[in-house]
C-alpha cells in the first residue's frame, strides 16, 4: 500500500537543502496564494457561493464538530487507505469533484487535460463535467490507467443527453454521474455583482460544441457563429429531473449510475430503489441552495438507509482530516473539489499532484497516530460530536 505519509519526510528532507515547498501544503494558504493568482472573475466563480455563503462556510466549519477518538497501543506502523468501488481496486478514497470551470483555473485554458493528467500520476480519479474546455474524449485519453467518471448537467434535449452519455461510454469513463441539484444556477451574488457568467462567455462548451447532435440542432457550427450556439446551449441546459425520469435515465447506461446532490433518506430510499448504484451525497458545496445545513451533518441519515449501496460524500473537504471523518461517518469515497483547483491555477498538473498528495498524507499520519490502521477500522464509534 502506498505510505502517503511519507511525503513529509520528503519536504522535510528537501528542508534540510533549503528547499521550502513550492506551493502551502494547508488550505487557508493555499487559497490565500490562489487568490493572489487568478484573474479575478475566474476566481470569484470558485470561490464563491450561493447567497450570504452561510452553507457553504458551514460545510466547511462542521467537521469541526465531529471528533477522531484516539485509540493507543495499536500497530499502525502500516495503514491501509483503499477502497473498492464498482469493481475498481482504488489506492484511496479520493476523488477529484466535478468543477465546471476547471478548464479556467488553468493558465493555459486546459485545465480539464491537466486535471486528468493529475488523476494520471496520482491514481485520484476525476470526476469529468460536462461543463469542459476540452472534449471529454482528449480528457479520457490523459487519464491513462487511472478511472474516470462522467458528471452530467442533464440537457432538455434528450437527444444530447443520450449522446452525450454514448460518449463517455465510448471514452472510456468506468460510471455515470447525474447532478439533480443544478437544472437551474442559484442566486450568487459575487457573480452577479459583476455578470459573469463563464459559460454564457462561450467557455467550457466543449463537449457540447464537439458532439454531432448538438451541432445537428445549429444553422451554423460554433466554429462561424459562436454567439448563436451559446445561447443555443443556454436554450437547452438545465432539464428539470422528477422521480419519473429515473428510469430513463437508468436505461441511458450500462456504466453505475450515480445520483449526486441526494441529501434526504428518503430521496436516496427511491434513488436506490429506481435503479441508482450509488448515492452522492452533496449540496454542490453551497453553490447551489444557501439553505442552511451543512452536507455532513446530512451524511448519516443517507449512509443509514443506503445499506450496501455506497455513498459517496462532498462540500467542505479541505484537509485530509475532512476526509477521514466523512469515511468514518459511512461514506465509500469523498470528493475534494476547490483546492485542486488552487493548486492547478498556481502550478498546473504539479500543483494538483501536491494539492492531492498533502491531503492523503495528513489522512494516513491522522490514521497512524490515532489508531486506525484501515479505514474499516473507521465508523461512527470512532467519533464522537461537539458543538462547543
């Protein structure tokens, strides 16, 4: 198994020759350089969140409420982080969330290839979006061994749905993530205040520029009228997903079907019965809806009456410390999803690798010292919660 751990040793040996890490390895840091970096409506799209940003400061600020209980006189002089998932053997349980705009946070403009280049070196795998500067099928191809998985934006044309699914298919992509939370953008006012809307501008349209029955519904390719064909997509994005969509969309693929923004036991109750393979329980990291409940405090209702289905968690993961108390909580596997993308706009495909390494090396020292040796060690038992 790999000793994620054992990248400290690395920096602090680099130390001794005077080398400091290039980029923070803590989040607050990182996000503090990123901010120096980034243009500022790239940024802002980030960093920003639905309404005031209580919920998405909240699901930052309550895994502080949820505690690791040490365990002492336990060997763990060897940890064991995997996972698996769908019939995938993974070294870990992270994942690279789905950002629309990750194309963006490159200084280059492919921030999707790079990401996938990350997933490549690392074995994290990369939750694709939809919303992408780069085709999905030259994202695929840079992931190499590593799996991917495809998020969809559900469009009202079904026809691009389905053929935006044969792709990924096709592409290589090992499961189907649906996002039910987002037929229509909440109210947030750091883009509004400066009307910036990244998609509306024309970018991260690839793979809606790039597939035939998208093109098929134009009077001319984007390639001669960009303008039409973006407000052709705009036209079309968002279909809005009832419980009586769910077998079509089950009937779209063979690849596990993943419904992500499920938050409620009963939701996921009919997700599980409907056909999904796996719930993904996120409230979009509180880009979505400012509605006051941080995602993993709602984690444990949906584990409970998920059984065997896995859960898959996001929003709020900054630390590898984040991660652990969602596993021990009962998620399968826990998506990160802003600092990946700090760590991409100050040092591209290095500054995801060291984004990811920092957070499973500080998931495998907490695991070391505080008794864990396998995350099935892990469960609620191990944590105990604090609201002081």
């Amino acid at each position: 198994m790999p000793a994620y751990g054992d990248y400290q040793n690395e920096i602090y040996l680099k130390g001794l020759y005077g080398q400091k890490p290039k980029l923070p390895v803590d989040f607050r840091s990182l996000e503090a350089k990123a901010a120096e970096a980034m243009p500022a409506s790239v940024l802002s799209y980030v960093q920003g969140g639905c309404g005031d940003e209580h919920t998405q400061s909240l699901n930052a600020a309550a895994f502080a409420r949820w505690g690791l209980i040490p365990r002492m006189m336990v060997d763990t002089s060897e940890r064991d982080l995997s996972i698996e998932l769908f019939g995938l053997k993974l070294a870990s349980p992270l994942l690279m969330a789905p950002i629309g705009v990750i194309g963006l946070c490159s200084q280059d403009g492919h921030g999707d290839i790079a990401t996938a280049k990350a997933a490549a070196r690392t074995g994290v795998p990369m939750v694709a979006s939809t919303l992408s500067n780069d085709p999905m099928e030259e994202v695929a191809k840079e992931l190499k061994s590593a799996p991917g998985f495809f998020q969809l934006y559900t469009p009202k044309h079904v026809g691009v749905a389905e053929s935006l699914v044969r792709r990924a298919e096709a592409a290589g992509f090992k499961a189907l993530v649906v996002t039910l939370d987002t037929w229509v953008t909440g109210w947030r006012p750091r883009d509004l205040n400066d009307g910036n809307f990244p998609q509306l501008r024309g970018h991260c349209l690839a793979n809606y520029f790039s597939d035939p029955v998208f093109r098929s519904t134009l009077k001319r390719p984007p390639e001669e009228d960009g303008a039409s064909a973006v407000m052709q997509w705009a036209s079309m994005f968002g279909k809005v997903l009832t419980w009586a969509d769910l077998p079509w969309l089950r009937s779209l693929t063979k690849l596990p079907l993943i419904l992500k923004g499920v938050c409620h036991p009963d939701d996921a109750r009919r997700a599980i019965d409907g056909g999904a393979d796996a719930i993904y329980c996120s409230n979009h990291g509180g880009r979505q809806a400012n509605s006051g409940l941080a995602a993993i405090d709602m984690l444990p209702d949906v584990v409970k009456v998920a059984g065997t289905t896995p859960v898959i968690f996001d929003s709020g993961i900054r630390s590898g410390t984040d991660m652990i108390k969602a596993m021990a909580l009962g998620a399968k596997a826990a998506g990160v999803g802003r600092p990946y993308a700090y760590g991409l706009a100050l040092d591209g495909v290095d500054g995801i690798v060291h984004v990811l390494r920092c957070l499973l090396a500080e998931a495998d020292l907490l695991m070391a010292v505080d008794g864990y040796p396998r995350l099935a060690d892990l469960g609620p038992e191990a944590l105990r919660r604090s609201d002081a």
